[in-house]
C-alpha cells in the first residue's frame, strides 16, 4: 500500500486510489484530526482557567509534537500507521467501539450511536 502523502496526492492529482487506500486514508486523516483537536481543547482550558503549565505541554511542544505525528503519518501507509489494532476490518477494534458507542449513549442519553 502507498504511504498516504502518496494516496492524497493521486486524489488530487485526478489519479486513481483502490477502495482501501481510500477508507483507510480516512481513518488515519481522523485520527491527525482527533489528537489535533484534543491538543487545542487542552490548550484553550489551560488558557480559560489562566494556567501557564499545560498537561500536554506548551503551546510550542504541540506544534512540534503535531508536525511530528503529521510527518510520520504521511511517511507511512495508512495500514502501517494505524496498526492493526485500529483497522476498521479487525473484530476487536469493532467490539471496542459497540461498547464505546453503548458507554456513550449510557452518559448522554441517546439511542443507537455510531
């Protein structure tokens, strides 16, 4: 499988990508998406409640810790980066989200999530 710098350029490069490397890519993108987003949400509350030391580190070392996970990424297959513990075709890591998903309906009331 090609690294997914290679998958994002064919698609927008009008080339083609198998269905795979598609979903995936898509997995992986969500993944850079969620730790990114969970690092600004960490720095916004520290910065809310006017706190200068941060649990995740500075402002700083998010950047490069962000620019570090990107770059691995992006230098890997898809399949590769996520390991086999988070492809969407493994049993355990669909068991794991029913439960999450069950957990999550439990804490917020509502129905049939995921």
């Amino acid at each position: 499988m090609r690294t997914l710098l290679d998958i994002i350029e064919a698609v927008k490069d009008d080339k083609e990508a198998t269905e795979r490397e598609m979903r995936l890519a898509i997995c992986a993108l969500d993944a850079l998406l969620h730790f990114d987003f969970k690092a600004l949400a960490e720095l916004y509350k520290a910065e809310k409640e006017g706190k200068k030391k941060v649990l995740l580190g500075s402002a700083l070392f998010q950047y490069e810790e962000a620019f570090r996970r990107h770059k691995t990424a992006l230098s890997k297959s898809p399949e590769e980066w996520l390991g086999p513990n988070h492809l969407p075709e493994n049993p355990d890591n669909q068991r794991f989200r029913r439960v999450a998903f069950k957990l999550l309906d439990k804490v917020t009331g509502k129905v049939g999530g995921g």
